[in-house]
C-alpha cells in the first residue's frame, strides 16, 4: 500500500493541481533572480555537457543567470543533500540520472532521499542506449557469442562498468538473468579505464554510450557487437539490436538524466519550468549538439516521464533483487 501510494505521487508530482496558494502570476514572474542547478556530474561527463547547454539557452530565455553547481561524488548523494537544502521556490533545481530515481531505491536499504516525495520531475533531458563493447580483435564477433561462452564457462567471462550500480554494471546483471548464466563483473574508476581495459582483452566487454565509448570505437581499438535496444542506431546502422536476436529480445539498457524541481515549489513555477525546459530541448543548437553526442532529446511530459520512472524503478527491482545487489 505504501509504495503505491508513494508511486501514485510521484506520477501527480508534475502537474499543476497541487492545491498551493499560488497563482499564475507567479510563474509569469519567474525567474526574477538567478536559478542554480545541482548536479552529481563532475565538469566535461556527458550529462554535465547536456545540463550545460540547456542552462545556457534558458539564462538567454528567461534574462537571468543559470548557474550550474557540480558537486559530484557520494552516488549523488552530496548533490542531492545540497539540494534539499536549497529554497523550494523553484530557483533550486538539480540534475538526476535513472541510477539515482530508478536503481537506488532496490540497491540502498537506507537512501538519504525519497524519489517520490522529493522531487518534482520536469523533463527528461538526454537518454543514450547502450552498446555491447568488445576489443577490436576479440573472437567475439556477437552477442550470442557471448552468452554462449558464459554458458560453457560459468564465471569465466568478465565484463566491466564505471562503478558497482551503474547502468553498465546493472545492464550486465540482466543480461545473466536473461540468460541464466554466470559472469564476473569488474568495476573501474572512470570510462577512460575501463575501455581501455576492454580495447587490451582485460576484459571480454562492456556496455558503453556513444559519448561514452564512441571515440575508443571510431579510433579502432574497440567494436560493438550489438547495441540494447529496440532498433538499429542511425549513427551505427550496421550494429544489430538486441530485438534481432531471438534470445535477448527484450533486452534493453539505457541510460537517461531529468530536472527536477522541489516537490513542494509552487505548481505555476513547475509548469513553466517545463515548459520552458521542453522548448529548448526541441530547439535547432540542441538537437543538433545532442545528434553529435549521440543522445536522444525526449520529448516527455512531467506525467510521462514520472509514469516512465516508476515503470523503470519496477522493472529494476526486479533484477536487483533477484541478484541480491546492496550498495549500503
């Protein structure tokens, strides 16, 4: 009942009929002084890059200064605690990845936050499907040839992510589910590490975006063999999808960061933030920087995308359960 409950908030957060006595005219006068976004991004990491540039072109919509506020680290958790200290007026917002909405909840007993009542989603701002890494000269020239050496070797097979928890990481615990085979799972401290360990055989592969791995593959150290989604990528049109191979139909890895207001900011200020938030993600620069980065620009209600992470945050905890994963 109680996590019903708590879905059922999350998925109203976004619209305005939060009883607030508030009128419109307060959104019509927003922003009236600078507005800062938290991230847990470090400065140059894709999302950070992505938050950077919507920043700017809202500090040109609105005439006010955007300031972005990194404060990386701690599973977003020094990021998220700054924000809570911030004013629910809307002039605090941050900046949050499906780890830390979708995934935290299962693999953390004691989270500093609740999603739910918490936040307020606005907009998806950037999602990246994952491929499936290998060294350019691995003998593993597909996905099924990879499940087919984890089922022969149990343990054997190895793959790598950016930390325990990350989508990298996760991705590869449902794909042994999926599969039911065994895999041994080695953390790396930044992408920098972990392609190259895939680029020298240290490892048998990884998942990897194209911000993240696609300059290791353009450069030919390493290849991907599938990428883990629903269709081809039209950057990689000769990469086959997961829904190509009829055993890992279905499996399906992305990763995507939102902004998010206070849960309690005022309901006028919220629909203007969205608002003004979708406009600029459907502007020419935008889509044309996020083609270069290889990202996707959602085009998601604050309904929507609240509904699309309480759906993900089902689905995960599953897998995380059934592997017994705990961060804490």
């Amino acid at each position: 009942m109680k996590r019903r409950y708590a879905l059922k908030i999350l998925a109203s957060a976004g619209t305005a009929a939060v009883a607030l006595p508030f009128s419109s005219s307060l959104a019509q006068s927003f922003p009236a002084r600078p507005v800062r976004v938290v991230t847990p991004f470090p400065p140059g990491a894709g999302p950070d890059a992505a938050l950077r540039l919507i920043s700017d072109q809202l500090s040109r919509k609105w005439n006010q200064p955007v300031i972005v506020d990194n404060k990386p680290g701690g599973n977003g958790f020094i990021a998220v605690s700054a924000f809570k200290q911030g004013s629910a007026d809307g002039y605090e917002l941050i900046e949050l990845d499906s780890s830390h909405t979708t995934t935290h909840p299962s693999t953390f007993r004691n989270l500093p936050y609740n999603v739910a009542t918490d936040f307020a989603p606005l907009g998806m701002i950037l999602r990246a499907t994952f491929f499936v890494a290998v060294a350019a000269d691995s003998p593993y020239k597909t996905l099924d040839d990879i499940v087919a050496a984890a089922k022969a070797a149990p343990g054997k097979i190895n793959y790598g992510s950016w930390f325990i928890g990350s989508p990298g990481h996760i991705g590869g615990l449902r794909l042994e589910a999926m599969t039911d085979t065994q895999m041994t799972h080695v953390p790396y401290r930044d992408f920098g590490q972990l392609y190259t360990a895939v680029a020298n055989k240290e490892l048998d592969w990884a998942l990897g975006s194209i911000a993240s791995a696609g300059s290791m593959e353009r450069s030919g150290k390493i290849r991907f063999v599938a990428v883990a989604a629903p269709r081809r990528d039209r950057l990689y049109p000769d990469v086959p999808s997961t829904a190509e191979l009829p055993a890992l139909r279905g499996y399906e890895v992305n990763a995507w960061a939102g902004l998010f207001a206070p849960r309690l900011a005022p309901a006028p200020v919220r629909a203007q933030l969205a608002s003004d938030l979708a406009e600029v993600l459907k502007s020419p620069a935008t889509q044309e920087r996020y083609a270069a980065l290889g990202f996707e620009v959602p085009a998601l209600t604050p309904d929507d995308f609240a509904s699309l992470i309480a759906r993900e945050t089902d689905a995960w905890a599953g897998v995380i359960r059934t592997t017994s994963l705990h961060l804490d």
